[in-house]
C-alpha cells in the first residue's frame, strides 16, 4: 500500500502547464477536441473494514480499549493527481454508540467541520491504494453490548466525487486467540510432529462458528485431507481454510478432536507453518476471493467441546492474536548445477548464449522471511566477444566483479541474482545476445552460481561445489563458420517443482547442458541468433543492392552529360 506523495508535484505540474501551453497554441479546434478526456476522469474509491468491533465501555473507568478501522483511497490510474482532495467522515450514525478520533498520516490534516463531521484534508494520491487516515474508535459511555451503527465516508478531488464508503460498528464480540503451540524448529527430512490446534474465545460475545486457516511453505506437508476444508496450492504455499461448525462460547478453550500432523518432507530447508482461527463470517468473505479450491476426501475436522445454542454473530475484538507462525530450520542439502552454452561464428555475427544453473535438489531453497536473494549467476564474457543483449535484472560489473558508473555500455562480467526461492527441479535461465569482435577459437567465458555476495561467494546448503561452474565457448572448431548440432533440449514448464519463481529469465528449467558441459546449439529452434552462413548470405545481398545502386547512378549521369 502506497502513502501521498505530494513532491512529485511540482515536477509534474510543470509538464502539465506546458502541455496546456502548447494546447492554446494550436488554436480552439485543439482545445475543444481535448475537452472530451475529462470525461475518461478515474474513479477515487473509499474503502476500510466493512464491520468493526469495539470492547464494551469499562464502567471501573480507565483508559478505554480502542479499535482501528484503516480508511484508504485507491486511485485507477497510472499517474499521481497533484491537487488538493478532501475526505469527509459523518458520524451521526455512531451517537452514543463510540466514539472516534483521527491518526491521520503524513500529508494529511482532519478537522471537525460540524458536531459529527470530520473532513480531512490532503495533496496528492497515488496510483493504486493509499490510506488516508485510522479511525480510532471506542464504545461510548452508557452503550449496551450489541450496539451498533453506520460511519459514512465520502470524497472529493479536482471536481470529481468518490466512490462511498461505510463501516458497521457494533459493540462487543467474540476474541478469538490462537494458542503457540511448542514444535522442534530444527527437524530432520521426514520427520512427523503433533498439532493440536488450541484456542480460545476471550470476547464479550459466542462465536457462530469458525474457519481454520492453515497456510504451509513448499518443504511441509499435512497428510490429512479433511473433507471440510478446502485446498488451494501454488509453487510455494498450499493453504486449508477448514469450516467448523458449533458456538464457541465466550471465556471458553477449544482444540482439534484429532490433532494435525505436520511433516517435514524431502524437500524441507526453511520453512513456515501458519495457523489461525477466524469467525466464520469474515472467513467466508476473505474465501470468497481466493482462487479454485478443492476439496479434502477424509474425514470432517472438528473443535470440541462444542455446546449448541443461539449465538449472535460479530466481528473479533482483537483480530492480531488470531494466528501463530512458526518457523523451522531443516537441515537438508541442495545441489546447485551451473550449465554453459557453445557458439560459432564469424567477425560481426550475433549468437545467443544461453545459461544458468539448475537446483538437482533434493531440498528446495526459500527466504521467505528476509527475502533474501538465494544465489547468484555470475557470469565472464569470453575474449572477443561484446554483450549486446542482457536479461533484465543482471547487472555489469567490472573484470573484478566491482561495481561500474556505466551502466548502459557494454560490460565485461555479469551478475544475475535469484529470487528469494529456488524450487528443487527448478533453477534460472539466462540468455545473453553476444556479438563476435574477433574470431578467437576456443574463446571461453565462465558461469558460475556463487552466493550473492562477492565475498561470501560459497553456498552453505550445497555439498557439491565442484559442479558450480561451468563454460560458453564460442568458436570451439575451426572457426570458419557455425558448428552443426542437434538443438538443445527444450526447457520443461509447469508443475509446482519447474522454475525458481521470478526471475531475470522467463523459463522454468535448465536445457541440455545441466551436468556443466558446453552445449553446441544450431539455427533451428536452439540458442544461435544469426549464424554465419546467414551472415554471408546477407553481406551478398548488400553487395548486389550496392552494385546495381552505382551502376544506376552511372547510366543517369550519362544521360545528364548528353
């Protein structure tokens, strides 16, 4: 979520007043075809929590229990609007019910403007969502347990209104809290560990029901599949979110009928576990967002004790105690596998280089908490030869490895690092487009995928160092022209293991060539952008243009002179 940021204004309104300057210029026919891109004006839309809860008002006296609603402005627009916006909260549907009061963010100021209005005022909004200000709000003296109403908040900016926007505010509700449960966070691969989920409702109100998220990294697993929980998997996260059904009642502790099981898998290196518990009617809205699900064949997970009776239903009291994460450290290795390429080609031909490494597992490697870069590919330019094409997110860098103020020229060494995942399967291909300056035969650059530190280049998860590096050759033969050979093995897509997510390159596995050993690629669907052949080809074809142009000249000169 972006912020205001009303310094870029003065810059961009110089470019708008000269745009208005160059308009009046051209006259009124420009102007008025101009008028009509008002009408294409993006819509401002409020937004916030649909409902907020509020501790009951402490009769003993006290400092009372405040909840927070964060209010935010989302602008559909690629450019930032500069001028003023004001957004004005009506409160007469809280009398006597909370009251409230406004942390405002930086840029942005809230005033009273009436008895129950407050209107805060700002420069500047950003494409996409910014908060405007947290509605802080508390229940009022003499409101009863159930009490409720409306906050109404609308907007505007440069003559266009905001999308409203309301939240329901009710006094009490259940309090739903996760309790820690104490894991070994330093399994071995295969390891199995209890999870009784426990939890507790602390509110003032019974809870109608709850919805069990759990959410688990790519080295766990759940064996159980619950018949009321539904599934949803990527490359790195499969999440449950189980619906139980009962009242939880108010000052009451719940746990699992059958406690969970959690497994370390093969794969396992450093992983998270997440568990929460959530009413079910804010679960159910948050659900309903998520993408296709599936559903689990085993038996329904249940909470006891479970008493039936009626229940009101509300939103949590204090919805930052209802999860627990925990974090594990497995000790497990993965073998990381630099690849290299091999190209021919004559003096001004441009080939492509493919290269990178892949991850032969068996661990799967993930930062998700530092989202620390995992690896990088370092790679050394052969002799000859000029970059004249980079993947994006590789970065020149000296002979040395040292940082260069050129960034745009073309560099003599390259580092691309990984995301902050590397899926055991997957890995990071890389293709360079390189010119030869020079026929140097057997002219051979270095790949190497290092730490992404220079000084730190080893890889602590990898017990094979040795296959860390690997060549591109270019010119490896004779040197007179491109060396024939079968095109590389294609890069395998799909499946949760294929790829190391986002990466400077857009495959998902390494091609031939994974062992270390150069590749030799042909014109025919492999890595070589222009061969030599197709170079001598087109240089004959210049020759004929260029021929046939002089001889034109010297026949129109000739009639000239007669």
């Amino acid at each position: 979520m972006t912020r205001f940021c009303p310094r870029t204004a003065p810059l961009r309104r110089a470019g708008g007043l000269a745009a208005t300057a160059l308009l009046l210029a051209a006259g009124p026919l420009t102007v008025a075809a101009a008028a009509p891109a008002r009408a294409a004006d993006p819509v401002y839309a409020l937004g916030g929590p649909a409902e907020t809860a509020l501790h009951p008002y402490a009769e003993g006296g006290g400092e009372p229990k405040r909840s927070t609603a964060g209010i935010t402005v989302t602008r559909a627009a690629d450019e930032v609007y500069e001028g003023e916006f004001t957004v004005t909260f009506d409160l007469t549907g809280i009398a006597g019910v909370a009251d409230a009061a406004f942390d405002a963010r930086a840029g942005v100021e809230c005033a009273p403007a009436g008895p129950r209005t407050t209107v805060c005022t700002g420069h500047g909004i950003s494409p996409g969502p910014s908060t405007v200000t947290d509605l802080l709000l508390s229940a009022a003296a003499g409101s009863g347990q159930g009490a409720s109403g409306t906050v109404r908040v609308t907007g505007e900016a440069g003559g266009a209104a905001f999308t409203p926007y309301t939240t329901k505010v009710t006094v009490g509700g259940p309090d739903l809290v996760m309790h820690k449960l104490p894991f070994d966070h330093e399994p071995t691969p295969g390891r199995k560990q209890q999870a009784p989920i426990t939890f507790t409702n602390r509110g003032s109100r019974d809870a109608d029901g709850v919805v069990l998220t759990l959410r688990y990294s790519r080295g766990l697993d759940i064996p159980q599949r619950y018949s009321n929980c539904a599934y949803t998997a990527d490359a790195t996260w499969t999440t449950a979110r189980c619906s139980v059904p009962g009242v939880f009642e108010a000052g009451a502790t719940y746990t699992l009928a059958a406690p969970l099981t959690l497994q370390a898998t093969a794969r396992a290196y450093r992983d998270i576990f997440v568990y929460g518990i959530h009413e079910a009617d804010t679960a159910r809205r948050a659900a309903a967002a998520a993408p296709t699900t599936e559903r689990g064949p085993d038996a329904v997970l249940r909470a006891v004790p479970v008493k039936q009776r009626p229940s009101a239903r509300s939103v949590d009291l204090e919805p930052g105690d209802n999860e627990q994460e925990a974090d594990f450290r497995t000790a497990n290795t993965a073998d990381f596998i630099a690849y290299g390429d091999e190209a021919s080609g004559p003096a001004g031909a441009t080939v492509t280089a493919r290269l990178g490494f892949r991850n032969d597992g068996p661990a799967w490697i993930g930062y998700l908490r530092s989202g620390e870069t995992v690896a990088a590919v370092d790679f050394t330019v052969p002799q000859g030869a000029t970059v004249t094409s980079a993947p994006k997110g590789c970065r020149g860098v000296t002979a040395e490895g040292a940082y260069r103020e050129d960034r745009q020229a073309p560099a003599p060494r390259y580092v691309c690092p990984t995301p902050a995942t590397v899926r055991d399967g997957g890995g990071l291909d890389l293709s360079f487009g390189l010119r030869i300056d020079k026929v140097l035969s057997g002219a051979a650059g270095s790949v190497t995928v290092r730490g992404p530190g220079l000084r730190a280049p080893g890889l602590p998860f990898d017990p094979k160092p040795g296959n860390n590096t690997a060549r591109v050759v270019l010119n490896g033969g004779s040197g007179s022209g491109p060396t024939p050979s079968p095109s590389p093995a294609p890069p395998t897509k799909g499946g949760p293991g294929a790829g190391a997510g986002t990466a400077p390159s857009a495959t998902a596995t390494p091609g031939a060539g994974g062992t270390g050993a150069p590749v030799t690629t042909g014109n025919d669907g492999g890595t070589l952008a222009s061969t030599g052949a197709s170079a001598v080809l087109t240089a004959a074809a210049m020759a004929v243009a260029a021929l046939t142009a002089g001889l034109a000249l010297f026949l129109a000169a000739g009639r000239r002179r007669s």
